[in-house]
C-alpha cells in the first residue's frame, strides 16, 4: 500500500511538474502574440464554464472518487457504482450543454467573445467522458496521468503552428478544450482491464440516488469554485479586459507553484477515505500531520522564492505587455501557504469525512467576504485589490474549517514545524533582499542564482532546526531507493 502511494506521487509529480514546463515553453510565445485584453475574455470565459461543468456534473468527482474508494475491496460493487455513476453523468452533462452552447452565441454574438464563450461551452462535452474519479478511486493514477502527458505534447506543436497573431485566440481555445477531450477519451482505452467490460453506460443505471448522495458535494464544489473566482469576474467588470489579462496571469504563476501541493493531494485524497471507512483515525491524524508539514515546507519555501525573483521572473516569462504582473504576483506570493491551509482541510479531512456541511458554511461565509473586499478594494487596486480579496477570504474559510475538525488534527508537531519554517522564512528572504540591493545581475542570472540560493539557505535552517521534517525526508528517500533496488 505504502509503495503503491510513492509511485503514484511520483507519477502525479511529474504531470504536475508538466503543467509547469509546458507553460513555461507556450506561455511567452502566446503573451507576445495575444492580448491581455484577449487573454482577459479567455480566463474569465473559461472559468465561468469550469464553474457549470461543476454543476452539470452534480458533485461527481468527488463523490465518485470516494464512492469508488471506499469499494476498493469489492470488485462488484466497484463495477456497480461505476456504471450507475456514469450513466447518470452522461445525462446530466448534455442536459447542460445544449443550452450553454447556443446561450453563449446567443447573448455574447457572432463575434469574436462569442465564439471564445461558445468554444469554451464544449468544457461540458469534455465533462461528459471525464472519468477520471474511477481511476483516482482506484489510486491507478498511472492511467490519468499518462494520458494526460500524452496530450500536452500534442497541444504544445499546435500552439507554435496554429498561433500565429492575436486574431488566433479562438484556435488557442479550441485547442485547450480539444486536448482535454481527447485526454478523457483516451482513458477509456484501458478501461477493461480495471472494470472488466465495456458495457458501461445504459439509460436503465440513470440513477436518481446518485444526484441525490452527490448533490452534497457539488454544493460545495460549485461555492468553492466561485470563491476562488469571484475576483476575476470583479476585476473584469469593473476595471475591464486587460486588467484582467493581468491578474490573471500572476494568479496563474502562483497556482504553477503549487503543484507539489496539488499532486501530494490528489493522491492521499482516496487514502484518508480508506482510513475512514475502516476506522482508523489514529493512523488518519499521524497521515495528515505527516503530509501537512511536508506541504508547509514547499509553500513556505515558494513564498520566500517568489518575494526574491518574482520580478525577474515576470520580465523574462511575459514580456513587456504584461511588466504590471509582477506587483500582483507580489501578493500572491502567501497563496501557495493560504492554499495548504484551506485544502489539506478539505481534501485530506472534510471530503472523506463526509462533513460537507461544514465546508458549506465556511464557503458562503468566506465568499461574503470575499464580495465585501472585492468591492471595497477593486474599484482603487485593480488587480492588486482582486488578489487580496482572495487571500485574506481564502484565509478565513481555512480557519473556519479547521476549527470544525480540530479533533483530528495532532497540532503539536504541526505548529512546532510551523515556528521553525517562519523564522527560517523570514531570515532567508530578509538576508537575500538586503544583498540584492548592491549585488544585481542581469533578470535571467537574478532568478536562477538568487533562487537557487534561497533553496539551500531556508532547506538548510529548517533542516538543521526540525527533526521531523529530517525523518520525513529520510524515509521518503528510504522507500524510493528500496523500490528502485527491487526494480
């Protein structure tokens, strides 16, 4: 079990690490080409559809993903989930579609925001063959994340082909949205093997009690998403396209960085479910305190790099056009610590809990918030304002939700880390600040040598002050080279 989650780490690591290489190769080139503006209508475009697809899915990738999990040892009734799962997705996803897709014509216009609404409508039909949640129940992230990678590097040539002029941002969306569809359908191929039959879908398995047990889930899902998106709509409506285009790119460069975070989640997600469903919460607070140090380590460490080079990095990854990212990214640098806070909770605790009410109510309060700062900061900070909203909302919902399962948290090696990691954070940062003021290379030599000086300093101070986290790394090391020597 223990080797099975170090390989599917390592495999979500490495899409994860993708999802920062591929920017970092197509990124620069369609800056220099799109318009914020443009870029602006694309993000808030396809986060609006990224919020109905939510929807039009009824809380599924959650539920589906425990619900299979938890028949981990029952093969038949793993079969029997999945077919009454997916059938029932497939209808409600086209009864979204339709609609959304002549909606989007109908009230942008033929004209180029439509069709960039309309295109990033097919977000649904995508939603439709996503199965991703019987794979990630399974823990068969190999399968996902595969077909995944298969499918950036298809994307990566038609970007640099296709994308010629700022005219072609309607190619740059369709070809977002066609790779993620042949990504979901490419999973099918090995669907034989882990569900043993390709009779997966018949209108007598739509099945009302699968709306009704995932409708707990889509609740918040659906809150969550418009959380984290409200101050992108905010920022469009009242202080227009490109600043926007603006925002969302420094946003964008803080959710890259947090891809350590985000794979380490997804595969310890389905593991806390087991630990639930066999009632062993003891193992379940010790897993979680584990892997909650490790996360703080790498967003701490995240922060302190983006203070440092986070200029440096805007100048030579955008381009002129885009120079006003760097102060919001600025803000952005305590993201990645807000984002370990709020979602450790939630995808470690709550989802396999089951205390979706509890994620309900910090949600709507945190996004009352979020629209009180939103309007009072916007309309005098622009983007600036948009991002601080975000974060201090963001902050509140992950205290609220951690006071509502404070007993399954072991709070005394989590805050003894915590300490450690502050003052090695700000030692680090405040040292290489000063230093940088009289020794100033050029933006390239500045990110590179600044960055790779703030890795060694802050792992060295927090390694040589925590033992946990020491024995953390030794063990991790421990079981790859164990692996490897029976490899």
């Amino acid at each position: 079990m223990k080797k099975k989650l170090t390989k599917n780490y390592l495999y979500n690591l490495v899409y994860h690490a993708l999802n920062i290489i591929v920017p970092m190769l197509t990124v620069p080139y369609v800056t220099r080409i799109i318009l914020p503006a443009q870029m602006g209508i694309f993000s808030t475009s396809q986060s609006l559809f990224t919020i109905i697809v939510i929807a039009a899915q009824f809380g599924v990738l959650t539920y589906g993903t425990r619900e299979i999990a938890m028949a981990y040892n029952n093969k038949k009734l793993m079969l029997e989930r999945f077919q009454h799962i997916f059938s029932t997705q497939v209808l409600t996803t086209i009864l979204f579609l339709i609609p959304c897709f002549f909606l989007s014509l109908g009230i942008a216009g033929n004209n180029e925001v439509g069709w960039i609404y309309a295109v990033n409508a097919l977000l649904i039909l995508n939603a439709t063959f996503d199965i991703s949640w019987f794979y990630n129940g399974q823990e068969e992230f190999k399968i996902t994340i595969t077909r995944n990678i298969f499918v950036k590097f298809i994307a990566i040539p038609l970007i640099f082909i296709l994308v010629k002029d700022k005219d072609d941002i309607i190619i740059y969306t369709l070809i977002y949205v066609l790779s993620a569809f042949i990504g979901n359908i490419s999973m099918f191929a090995g669907l034989k093997k882990f569900a043993g039959t390709f009779h997966i879908f018949s209108y007598k398995w739509i099945d009302k009690s699968v709306i009704k047990e995932a409708l707990p889930y889509m609740a918040p899902m659906i809150l969550s998403m418009i959380f984290v998106e409200i101050s992108r709509f905010f920022v469009y409506g009242i202080s227009g396209q490109t600043v926007t285009g603006i925002y969302d790119q420094a946003l964008k460069i803080a959710r890259m960085m947090i891809v350590i975070t985000t794979a380490l989640l997804g595969v310890t997600s389905p593991r806390m479910s087991m630990f639930v469903s066999s009632n062993t919460y003891n193992v379940m607070r010790q897993y979680y305190a584990k892997i909650f140090i490790f996360l703080l380590f790498q967003s701490f460490l995240i922060a302190c790099g983006i203070l440092l080079v986070g200029n440096d990095f805007v100048s030579l990854f955008f381009g002129p056009k885009y120079a006003k990212v760097a102060p919001v990214l600025q803000v952005f640098s305590v993201y990645p610590l807000i984002f370990v806070l709020d979602q450790c909770v939630v995808s470690l605790l709550l989802r396999p809990l089951g205390l979706t009410h509890a994620m309900l109510i910090s949600i709507l309060i945190s996004l009352g918030i979020n629209i009180t700062l939103n309007l009072l900061l916007v309309p005098a900070l622009g983007a600036i304002g948009g991002a601080l909203a975000l974060i201090i909302s963001t902050l509140i919902s992950a205290l609220i939700q951690t006071y509502s399962c404070w007993k399954f948290i072991l709070w005394q090696p989590i805050l003894k880390n915590a300490g450690i990691m502050i003052i090695s954070g700000v030692c680090t940062t405040t040292l290489l600040l000063f230093i940088k003021k009289f020794i100033f290379f050029s933006a390239l030599a500045n990110f590179f040598i600044y960055g790779a000086i703030c890795i060694i300093l802050f792992s060295s101070i927090v390694f040589f002050l925590a033992k946990d986290i020491r024995d953390y790394l030794f063990e991790f090391i421990h079981s790859l080279v164990k692996k490897y020597r029976k490899s």
